[in-house]
C-alpha cells in the first residue's frame, strides 16, 4: 500500500505541474549526501512516520462470491496515517520558496486522491484516500528531530498526512459437505449418512425419521412374564 500511495503523491504533484519543467521529483530521503548529488531543482517527499488510525478499526468479516460462490471471508481494512515532509530543494532560496508555494497550492487543493490516482490495491478497494496538508508533525515527533536523524539542517517543510487502507486477509471458505459424515477410530469406519431433506414419516425407510426396531432389553428378554 504504501508505494501506491507514493505513486497517488506524485499523480498529484503532476496533475498540479509540479516541480515543472526541468524540475525533480524525489522520494529519498533528504540526506546531506543526497543533498549533494542533487543537480536539478527538486521536490522531495519523503516518508518519515507510519502509524495506525485506531479509531477506524473494526471488527467482523466481509462475505466474498465469486459467481454466485461463497469463497471466504475477508476481515474489515485496518486504516494508517503516512506522514511525508514535502520540501523544495534549489540553488537560491527564493526560488525554494516559489516552488514550496507551488507544491502547497497542488497539495491544499484537495482533500482526497481521486480515483485516477489510485492504483493496485487502492483502486481495487474503491475507498476514499485522505489528504491532510499543512498541520503539524507526527504525535511525539518535532521537525527538528526529523531532521537531526537526517543529518541535516531545518528547514521549511509541509506536513502532509494521507490516511489509506490496508486489505484485509482472506480466509477460504470450508468445502460444502454433502450429507454428515461420522468418523470412527479410523478413517475407513467412517460412515456418511445421506438425506434428501425433512423426514419422510418413514415411508420410504429413509431419513432420520424412519422408525428402526430396537431390540428389548435383556433382563426382559429372560423374563417372558410379566415383571413383578
């Protein structure tokens, strides 16, 4: 899922032209070694925290068919928040600053991934991914713990914060049984009873209704009389 949050990021930032011509998109992590290689004015989104939205986990199973099938039984998504930094990155800072407010206007003007977006798992669940530009960094982070792990200086940044679905795992339907099947000590004593439907009053011997004989108990069997 989350690499197809990363292409919806970029689908985006292209639908808004942005960095523009001659610009980059990057997804690596702004380090003081990428910094360096870097030779063309860039947009860097990078991915800096991944936790789970807790209030929208639920429980139960969704039934799956398949041509009128059941085939199992697929658990509710689990739903996380991606947390990104969205920086600009040129020689001048003027011209860093123009192509943050570019990426912000693109980032502000929704609020959600439209579906041409989506792609793999997020297309196939057709559910409404969130977008959350502007507030503040993950819980119990601070931007200047971000970048001192970075290696590198502060500088200004957009939080952006997308909240996407996780699929849920299948389980496979047990086979249909035809009829009961009573095991006994050993496979081959296994017996099947098969029936049709309710019982039929025992007018066909068949069924679970069907009267069987049951033998008298012994003590009466020695005793031909009347117990007294």
């Amino acid at each position: 899922m989350i690499h197809e949050v990363d292409e919806a990021m970029r689908k985006l930032f292209a639908a808004g032209d942005v960095p523009g011509g001659g610009g980059d998109l990057a997804f690596d992590p702004p380090t003081t070694d990428w910094v360096a290689r870097r030779n063309a004015p860039t947009v860097n989104v990078f991915l800096y925290d991944i936790r789970e939205d807790l209030s929208r986990r639920s429980t139960g199973a969704l039934a799956v068919h398949e041509d009128e099938h059941l085939v199992g039984h697929r658990r509710p998504p689990r739903w996380f928040r991606l947390s990104y930094l969205v920086t600009a990155w040129t020689n001048r800072s003027q011209d860093g600053h123009r192509l943050l407010s570019q990426a912000l206007t693109c980032l502000v003007a929704t609020n959600r991934f439209r579906a041409e977006w989506l792609t793999g798992s997020l297309a196939e669940l057709d559910l409404s991914v969130g977008v959350e530009a502007g507030g503040a960094v993950s819980e119990g982070r601070a931007a200047t713990d971000v970048w001192s792990a970075l290696g590198g200086e502060l500088r200004p940044a957009i939080n952006v914060v997308v909240t996407a679905p996780v699929v849920g795992t299948l389980a496979p339907a047990a086979p249909a049984v035809d009829g009961l099947v009573l095991v006994g000590p050993s496979a081959e004593e296994g017996r099947r009873l098969r029936y049709d439907g309710p019982g039929d009053g025992g007018t066909t011997g068949g069924g679970f209704t069907a009267p069987r004989p049951r033998p008298l108990p012994a003590e009466r069997r020695r005793h031909a009389g009347p117990i007294r």
